[in-house]
C-alpha cells in the first residue's frame, strides 16, 4: 500500500505543477542582442505584440518545451510535445527530481490532458494495485466534487485553462503591462527576434486576468490581493522573443516571492502543430477517484 499511495501522490503533485503559475527568465539562449539596437515606443511595442498575440490565437497549438524552477522544490521540471489551446489539450512528457527521487515512480512520465481529465502513464512497472493498467487517470471535476470544496474545480481546471503555458494568453497579459516594453534585437534558438518585456502587479494582474477568477466574489478576491500582498509576492514578469513570422519563439514567466523566484522558461516551435490528443482505452485506465476511495478505506493518506 505504501507503493500505491507514493504513485498517487507523484500524480497528484505532477497535477499542480501543470497547474502552476509560474516565472521569470533573463537570457536569450546565449546568443547577445544586437549591438545598439534601434527600440521602439511603447505604443509601437503594443501594436507589434498586439499582431502576434491575433496569430497566436488563431494558430490554436504549437510544439513547446519548458522548464520550471520553483523554491524548495527537488530540481527542475521539465515537459516537452505537443499542446493546444481553446480548447485546452496536451500531450506531454515530464520529468525532473519530483519523479526521479519518488520510489516506484517512472523517470519519465507521459501525460495527456483532454476535456479536463489527466491520463499519466506510469510505465511498464506500474504499480499491482493498478490491476495491471499503466495509465492513470485524474478527473479533477470528480476530484473537485468529492472534496467539497467551494470552487475547487474551477481553480483546478481554470487554472489549467488559464495558466496553461498559452502563449496567446500571455502575451494578452503583457499587452496590459503599464511597463512593456521593448528590449531591441535578439537571436534565439537561430532565428532573429523582438524581445519585449513587462511586470504586472498582483492587483494588475487579477484585474487583466479576471476570468480566471469568476468563481470567486468580491471578498474572497481581496482576500487573495491581501494574501499575496503578505507573502510578499510583488508582481509578475513577462518576457517574450517575437520571429519575424510574428509568432513568440520563447516566452519567460515569473513570480519573485520571499523565498525566491519561480522561474518558468517556455520555447515554441511548428504552431498550427495537429494537437490531436488521443487519450489510452479505458481497458488500460486506472481511476485515481478509486485510489483515493480505497486509501480512505484504509485510513486515509496519512502515514
């Protein structure tokens, strides 16, 4: 049993850092920006990123591969493949410390995302409580329902839906930035690019990205200001290095906190990529609700 409940919370955490927020990046891949590089005004920068945000969009999905980098945690985490964006779809490998330094779980970990429900495949080596099935599957409406809480699903699915590492929606984002602006000329990953950058606050931010947070009212979003305001979060940075094509080739989230900064470092390549997600048959399906239920049955997840 203890085997069992180590997967299941590889599988849990692995949920979150999909769901994270995350963080800033600095560096253009080693390649230095061109030497006096003629800049823009912002109202120029606006109306450049403004063009690239429009094709984003309409591009739906791209092949990406990210870094994520968050105080305390065991490494980094990586993900590379496919994802797409309205709707939201993924099929990604991850891997990184969170998995490599959990006993019985893979190195490497293959997750598709579809209609809000996780499929990770956990390897020829899964666990004999999965019953032989290597896939495990995370409804997060049905997680959300069996715990009670308030809100809960719209946290976890539209935080995925929202933070979901879409470039679009980023770069929405760093269109409101009373700050963007541009940084002149860069070369990244072989091509020339546009780099631009800008910082919102957490107020700011919460009011450019209020659909992520219909599901909370008045009070509970003053709340979570005054939160962040004690955890001494001061804002968010956005960077982002825009082809000649008008698509982001690289884009730097980021969150400095008082234990460090969260650091989340996104390269795109071949958007309009087929996102076709195929999630495994239900005959190789394991249910983490069930998992949960025999857990609980067994006296809970402590121990």
């Amino acid at each position: 049993m203890n085997a069992y409940k180590r997967i299941g919370m590889a599988a849990v955490s692995a949920a979150a850092l999909v769901a994270v927020a995350g963080c800033q990046g600095s560096e253009t891949d080693g390649k230095a920006a061109d030497k006096a590089p003629k800049l823009q005004s912002r109202a120029s920068a606006v109306e450049a990123l403004t063009v690239a945000y429009e094709k984003t969009a309409e591009a739906k999905s791209a092949r990406v591969e990210m870094t994520m980098s968050i105080p305390g945690a065991p490494g980094e985490t990586k993900m590379s493949g496919v994802m797409g964006w309205d709707p939201t779809v993924m099929d990604m490998t991850m891997s990184g410390a969170a998995f490599s330094e959990t006993p019985g779980a893979p190195e490497r970990i293959r997750m598709v995302w579809r209609d809000n429900v996780m499929y990770m495949d956990m390897g020829a080596e899964a666990p004999a409580e999965m019953d032989g099935k290597r896939w495990m599957k995370m409804d997060l409406a049905a997680i959300a329902k069996k715990s009670g809480a308030p809100g809960l699903e719209q946290k976890l699915t539209g935080g995925i839906d929202n933070m979901n590492q879409d470039p679009a929606k980023q770069m929405a984002m760093l269109l409101e930035s009373p700050s963007l602006k541009h940084l002149g000329s860069a070369t990244v990953s072989g091509e020339k690019t546009q780099h631009y950058k800008g910082t919102l606050t957490v107020a700011e931010m919460l009011k450019t990205n209020e659909s992520a947070y219909d599901f909370l009212d008045e009070k509970d979003r003053k709340e979570l200001l005054k939160n962040a305001e004690t955890a001494g979060i001061e804002g968010y940075d956005t960077e982002v290095w825009v082809n000649e094509d008008g698509y982001p080739v690289k884009l730097n989230l980021g969150i400095d906190s008082p234990e460090g900064t969260i650091e989340m470092t996104q390269t795109y390549s071949d958007y309009g990529a087929k996102a076709q997600v195929e999630v495994p048959p239900a005959s190789q399906t394991f249910d983490l609700m069930q998992m949960l239920e025999e857990l609980e049955q067994a006296g809970g997840l402590e121990g």
